[in-house]
C-alpha cells in the first residue's frame, strides 16, 4: 500500500523558506522518507537545492498526510 508523506520546513533551510512543503509517495514500506528523497522532491518542486544534511526532522517536520 502507498504512503503519503508531507514534508514541511520548521525553519529557513538554505534558500528554501519556512513553511514550504513537499509531498512524498513510498509505497512498499512503512519508512519515513529519506534525506536524500526529501532532497529530491525539494528539487523538483522548488529548483531549490538545500544543504547537505539539512533534510532531518530538525529542518523538517515529516508526517503522514
């Protein structure tokens, strides 16, 4: 079964401003998604690439939608 997750900013993270967000389809798995997953929706969306090590639940809340 698919999983939707959202991903907000809780703070600025590089050129990314608080509060933008990013949905995330897993589907085969129960785990959050990765950093470097995070990252990549970010990209697609924005064009934006945030810092690496950035993409963690201390830049970002992560919650199942």
């Amino acid at each position: 079964m698919a999983r939707l997750w959202k991903v907000t900013a809780k703070v600025n993270v590089g050129k990314l401003p608080k509060g933008a967000s990013v949905e995330i389809v897993k589907s085969g798995t129960n785990a959050r998604p990765t950093a470097h997953e995070i990252e990549d929706a970010i990209l697609s969306k924005y064009n934006i690439e945030i810092p690496s090590g950035t993409a963690n639940s201390n830049h970002f809340n992560i919650e199942e939608a």
